[in-house]
C-alpha cells in the first residue's frame, strides 16, 4: 500500500512515496528509506513495502528531486550503461552534506505532518551511497534517529576526506547497524574498520556483518550482483533492528 506525496524542501519539491502495511489501522513508527544510486524504481518499492508490512509507516524520497522527477534510469537501462552511469554521477555529485542536511530537515517535517507517522523516536536505512546518508540523518538528529542502517554501502570512511561521514558519527545517539559484502571495491576492509573503530570509540551500539560471498548491490534485485540469500538475511535484520529500536 503507498501513495505519493510531495514534500516542500528549501530546494524544491521533493517527490516521495509512503508506504503502509494493508489495512493499517492507525499511525505506525516511521521509517526513512533511501535509495541506491539507481534512483527510485520498482525493486526499492518493493523494498519499501516488504520494511512496511514490519509493521511501519516507510519513507521513500527521490533524492535526485533537484535534477529530475520519478524514476530517473529509463525500463530496460541500467547504472552499467556507461551514459546512464555518468547522468547518476552528475545528480549525486549535487547531493553534498549541506544538501543532505536540508533534506533531511525537509523529510523529518513530512514525518511530523502527515498522519501515516506515528509520534516518537524513528529509523532510517540507506543502499550504496545511501549508507553515509543514514548515518549522517542519525548524527544530525540523534533526539529523533533511534536506528540506522547501511547495505553494502560506499565510501563510508575514504582517508583523509574531511566530508566522510566517519567524521560524525561520534553524534548519533542510536543503534546502527551496517551489512557489508566481502566483494565490495568500493568498501575495502581498511575503511570497514575505520569507521568500526570510529563507532567503537564514541560509544555506539553497533553491528558491523560480512555477507559471505556476496558482491556491491546484493540486495538490488534488477542488478546482476543480486543475492537472493544475502537480501533475505538483510530484510531480517532490518525487521530485528527496527523491533528492538522502535
């Protein structure tokens, strides 16, 4: 069950889409979906509504609302396709960490408005670059963010990049946790542990997984690095960590 939504943003319209279990009966614990770097399409919603039917009211903004509206990678085309690569690495490079603030300041007055959103404390998940943007949301807002998540997500703590994410997690007040694949190029051990240690020393609750075998996107069901095992384990841990957060 979802509906689309447009949310005011101090950058524009941002187009989003609520998702709730069938026959929900009353406000449910909110819950901030971002997408991979592929953008909105039809396995994110399904993504969306398999966290709902948990027994949550789901969240899921196009973070490229600046750029374009909708699904932004045309049926049939894919991040592999060299053009279609190079649109998304143009639309991300605008989604800096003062862009992410604003929208995040944007989705959590949606939370507060709409009547889906039950009162009180909420999770947020992140895909692919999506990750450092849950656990950036959680360090901006620990008074709301009660559990963050990241699946095989992307430059999480690159040296010396005063911009990473690694730098603020000291702020988040909630649980987090973060799945891995072990065939991740774009997340190679040392940064896997940099950021543990990060979390370690600032006194988080934290899970850090390795998924055996599994390669970058193994939770994408339209992407050829698709893990049928690996997604499944992630949607349990997902559904364990929001019950015990929220």
């Amino acid at each position: 069950m979802s509906r689309a939504i447009e949310i005011a943003s101090t950058d524009g319209a941002i187009d989003a889409h609520i998702f709730t279990p069938a026959n929900a009966d009353g406000p449910l614990p909110a819950v901030v979906l971002f997408t991979d770097i592929g953008g909105l399409r039809p396995c994110y919603h399904e993504k969306a509504q398999h966290v709902a039917d948990n027994g949550y009211a789901v969240l899921m903004p196009n973070i490229y609302y600046r750029s374009a509206r909708g699904r932004v990678v045309p049926e049939g085309r894919s991040f592999r396709d060299p053009d279609v690569r190079q649109v998304l690495f143009g639309y991300a490079g605008l989604l800096t960490p003062v862009a992410q603030s604003r929208d995040f300041t944007a989705l959590l007055d949606c939370i507060d408005k709409e009547a889906e959103f039950a009162e009180g404390k909420i999770g947020v998940v992140g895909y692919c670059m999506t990750g450092a943007f849950a656990l950036r949301m959680a360090a901006e807002h620990p008074e709301r963010i009660a559990a963050a998540a990241g699946f095989h997500s992307a430059n999480l703590a690159v040296a010396g990049d005063a911009n990473s994410v690694v730098q603020v997690v000291d702020r988040i007040a909630g649980r987090v946790y973060l799945g891995h694949a072990d065939k991740d190029d774009l997340l190679p051990p040392e940064q896997i542990a940099r950021m543990d240690e990060a979390l370690a020393a600032a006194g988080v609750h934290f899970t850090t997984e390795l998924y055996q075998g599994a390669a970058h996107g193994f939770t994408a069901k339209d992407a050829p690095s698709y893990d049928a095992t690996a997604d499944a384990l992630h949607h349990r841990r997902i559904a364990l960590l929001l019950e015990e957060a929220l």
